[in-house]
C-alpha cells in the first residue's frame, strides 16, 4: 500500500505540473524556442530592430541585453546602438501560460554606414552611370587628404580636412574650394567621359566606418551636377580603402 500511495502522489505530481505549465491543461513544449530576427549588421547610426518568431499565441514579451537593456516590445527598436558584439535574449509568454526562452545570433554593429545597398567598391550615378572600381588610393594634398577609387577611366574621390585620413564618424558635405573645417568633407565624380560632377551644397553626409585596417567610405542619396547636365542626379558609393 506504501509503494501504492507513492505511485499515485506521482502521477497527481506530473499532472499538476503539466497543467500549472499551460494553465489549459495541454503540455508545454520542453524543446520549444522563439526565433530572434534582426535587421543587422548595421552601423551605430542606424535602428537596430528586433523580432521573434517560432510561437504562437504570445500574450508577452521581455527582452534583455547589453548594457541593462530591456523592453516588454514585441518588435523593439533601438536608436543609435553603441558599436560592438552583441547577444539578445527573450522570453516569451504564451495565452496559455508557457514561458519559452531563445537567443539572437552574435549581433554585429559596426561605425557609421549608409550604402544604398552597394557592394564593395561600387558606385552610382542614377540614370547616368554605375561604376565598379579596382583601385583605391589615399594621398595628402594642399590642406585636405584626398582618397580616390578609380577604375582607369571614372573616379570618385572624397577630401577630408587636415592633411590626415579620415577618423571614424559622419562627415557633412562642402561644396567650396577653400580648406575643409573639421567634420567636413568634399566629394567629386568623373564618369567616364564627362565633364566632372560635383555636389550639391546641401546634399547629404558621407559615412566613414574603421574596422582594424579597414576603413570604409560611404554616401547615398547625395545630389550632383554637371556642366554637361541639366539637374541634379542622385549618386551613391560604398568605398573600401585600407592605408
């Protein structure tokens, strides 16, 4: 009778669990993990955006992460993500009262970028041209430095200020001639055989990333024009130069 009034103090024991588990009465899945979706890699000027998929019925959410982050979101967005490596976990509630726990894939987040979606090495002027280049070069002129992407015949160079190459960060466009200030840069295009495009005085940012020795240049959406052109068109790049 002992062992008998054991077996049975188990069985009321595993079904109580059970229902205390889904509070519906039907088992939790021991094995089950929601899916972390994100939108990187991506640079720390940019909205890191996170979702999760994999189960149904979720009533709630709670996330967590680096640097004491949390949200009960079910789709967070974070501004501006510091720079670095990073893991994020979350655990979900379900309707019927189990609680899964799963984590993201290493998270990168890089400097600052803006590409328009090109590859490496790639640039574009819509409606007029796109490029690819073979060879990027860093030189000191006047007062600027001076990095140029070029295949032989069309060129994109980008100036920045003091003589040095560039430091990570976002850089404003200017149009002018005279020596850059800090935290300016100025931009140029040869397309083959036109006449060389410039920019526009107010036409964007280009976005300067340094991972080891790697430094990529970056801009999109920037307005030039030409002499041969009536208009402005629309140009991006994504230029990879290493020193």
């Amino acid at each position: 009778m002992q062992y008998k009034s054991i077996f049975i103090v188990l069985i009321l024991g595993w079904i109580s669990a059970l229902i205390g588990c889904s509070k519906g009465g039907a088992a939790c899945d021991t094995g089950l993990k929601p899916k972390i979706k994100s939108n990187g890699p991506i640079g720390n000027n940019e909205t890191l955006t996170l979702s999760s998929t994999g189960v149904s019925a979720v009533q709630s959410y709670a996330w967590t992460g680096p640097n004491g982050y949390t949200s009960t979101e079910a789709a967070p967005k974070i501004t501006s993500p510091t720079r670095g490596k990073y893991v994020y976990s979350v655990t979900v509630t379900t309707t019927g009262g189990c609680t899964y726990t799963g984590n993201s894939d290493t998270i990168v987040v890089t400097g600052p970028t803006n590409a328009c979606g090109l590859d490496s090495n790639q640039a574009t002027l819509q409606g007029v041209v796109d490029l690819s280049f073979n060879k990027v070069i860093g030189t000191t002129g006047s007062s600027d430095y001076v990095i140029t992407a070029t295949n032989g015949n069309a060129t994109i160079t980008v100036e920045f200020p003091n003589n040095q190459p560039p430091a990570e960060g976002i850089y404003s466009i200017q149009k002018s001639t005279s020596a850059l200030p800090s935290g300016y840069c100025r931009l140029t295009a040869k397309a083959i055989t036109t006449a060389p495009w410039t920019t526009d005085t107010s036409s964007g940012s280009v976005y300067v990333s340094i991972d080891n020795n790697v430094t990529t240049i970056s801009f999109c959406g920037v307005k030039f024009n030409s002499t041969e052109y009536s208009g402005d068109v629309s140009g991006g790049a994504r230029i990879i130069w290493q020193p």
